[in-house]
C-alpha cells in the first residue's frame, strides 16, 4: 500500500481578518521627524480588556526585540554588583 500525500498551500490569515477589536494604528512625525507607530483603543469598547492585553503584549514585544538587539539579551543590561 502507498499512502498518498497531499500539498495545500497554506493561507495566511490576512491582516484585515486578525483586526477584530477598537486597536488602531496610526503612524504620525515625532518632533525630530522620524515616524513613529501610535496605538489606540477604544476605552468603551465591548473588548476592551482584550485589546489592552493585545497592545500591552505588542509593547512588551517591541521592548525586548530591541533590548536583544542592544544588549544581547530580552532582558535588557544586566545588574552591576
């Protein structure tokens, strides 16, 4: 017996699909013109607990991937003794 395999391509789920909630993003100019990512959520929204973890995760995220970046570790420099 030979089982057959079968390849479907995978589908992604589009950007539009995973923006369910008050989360929005905005990029605006900071003072020294270089383009910052501005998150907003709805404070009387139905989700508003979810969309709040959402952004706070996503800033933690950000924070770390540039601490790696920086010092080597997601935890940022270490402690003098």
């Amino acid at each position: 017996m030979s089982d057959a395999i079968v390849l479907q391509p995978v589908r992604a789920k589009s950007r539009s699909a995973r923006k369910t909630g008050s989360v929005r993003e905005k990029r605006v100019r900071n003072s020294e013109g270089r383009s910052v990512r501005v998150l907003s959520l709805d404070a009387n929204s139905a989700t508003f607990i979810e969309d709040l973890t959402e952004v706070f995760q996503r800033n933690v995220a950000k924070i770390r991937r540039k601490n790696r970046r920086l010092y080597g570790s997601a935890d940022g420099p270490r402690a003098k003794k």
